[in-house]
C-alpha cells in the first residue's frame, strides 16, 4: 500500500523534474565519471529539452492542458506497474494534477514557466530528503547503531 503512494509521489516528482532544473542554469562543469555525454553538467540541458517535449505549443509555458496529460500519464504507468498492489482509498486522498498545477503555479499566471518548475522540484526535493532523514533514509542510519550503511 505505501509503495503505491510512494510510486504516485515520484511520479509527481519526475514530472516536476522534467522542467524543474531548466532555469537559466548551465549545471556544473561539463565532463564527470561518465565523459562527456550524460555528464552531470548536462542537466540543466536535459531539464530543458525535457521541459520543450511537455511543452506541445512551444510557447515556452506549460499550460494546464499540458500539465494533466503528461501527469495522467505518468500516473496511469505506474497504476499499471504496481497493478493491485495499489491502495484505491489512498489514492483516492492524492490531489489531483489541477491541484498540483495550482500549487506550482506561484503567479497565478494559468501556466508554469520553467522558474515555478524548478522552484516545485527544489521544494519537493528538500520535502523528501527530510523525510528520509527522519526514517534514516538511504544516506542516514538505518538500524540506529550510530554507523552509516556502508559500515552496517
């Protein structure tokens, strides 16, 4: 039942980070452990280019139109992933995409431009890594000995 609301949550963040790290940002230094291409300093590139598929009408805003057919989408992948693993009254609780668009739509503009994305994913990432903190999360100590995982 948890995984189907954590599912239907990084859903939710994967659609915020298609446009979310578009703003004008160059990323880091190009190259990385992996060269060149899908480097770390691509991000900023991909984000945008990301942003530009979602983005139907090219007018350089996504619109609530917009929003709701790539977020139903992604939404409908993981239902069918998950199958009956999913729990239909927490799902029931979730908001949906006109709720998250209004949320993320700091200007109340009727659109999202990559500046409101980026800020939902700076939010949404912060919201998550204390979460995890709180849990002992990937990074934290999982069985509260006072050692990180790798020395568990």
């Amino acid at each position: 039942m948890r995984t189907g609301v954590k599912m239907l949550t990084a859903v939710c963040a994967g659609l915020i980070a298609t446009a979310a790290t578009a703003q004008d940002w160059d990323g880091p230094p190009r190259g990385g452990r992996r060269g060149e291409e899908g480097a770390r300093g691509d991000r900023g590139k991909q984000a945008m280019d990301r942003f530009r598929q979602v983005d139907r009408n090219g007018d350089g805003v996504l619109s609530l139109e917009e929003f709701r057919a790539v977020h139903n989408r992604r939404r409908a992948k993981i239902e069918e992933r998950l199958g009956d693993r999913i729990d239909p009254e927490r799902i029931a609780k979730m908001p949906s995409s006109t709720e998250i668009f209004r949320r993320i739509d700091a200007d109340e503009s009727g659109g999202l431009d990559p500046r409101e994305m980026h800020g939902a994913h700076r939010r949404m990432r912060e919201k998550m890594q204390q979460r995890r903190a709180r849990r002992g999360g990937p990074d934290g100590d999982r069985d509260r000995g006072g050692r990180r995982p790798w020395a568990e």
